[in-house]
C-alpha cells in the first residue's frame, strides 16, 4: 500500500488531536501502515469454505449445548 505525505500528516494531526502526541514521519507512516493491515485483516471477506466450516462448528456446539442441559435436567 502506498501512503501519501498527505496520508501521513493526516495520521499526524489525527493522532496528536486524539493523543496529545506529536509522532514524526517515520513512526507515522510505520503506525499508519500497521492500522491499515489490521483493518484490512479485520475486514477481509471471509470465503465460502470458512463460512461454511464456522456454521458447522456453530451447530455441533449447539447441539452439544442441548444435549449437555437435558441430561443435567433429568
């Protein structure tokens, strides 16, 4: 990804107003870079096999669920 020095003085100005810090260019745009890759991480489209792997595993811990309340319930 390419960060502009407008990107960076953005991410400075953001930062010192939410911080009360002053960063320099280099910790900016090292900062910036790591907030970028973790947002894109975070919101990174999931695919049909991890769906799919997500609501299987969901279902067998339900079923589990239910089994484990009505034995205690007898």
């Amino acid at each position: 990804m390419d960060l502009t020095t407008s990107d960076i003085r953005q991410f400075q100005q953001l930062y010192k107003t939410k911080f009360g810090i002053e960063l320099d260019e280099k910790t900016a745009r090292h900062q910036l870079l790591c907030l970028v890759r973790q947002m894109y991480e975070v919101y990174k489209p999931i695919t049909q096999e991890q769906s799919a792997a997500y609501t299987a595993k969901n279902e067998y811990e339900d079923t589990s669920n239910e089994q484990a309340r009505a034995a205690s319930d007898s």
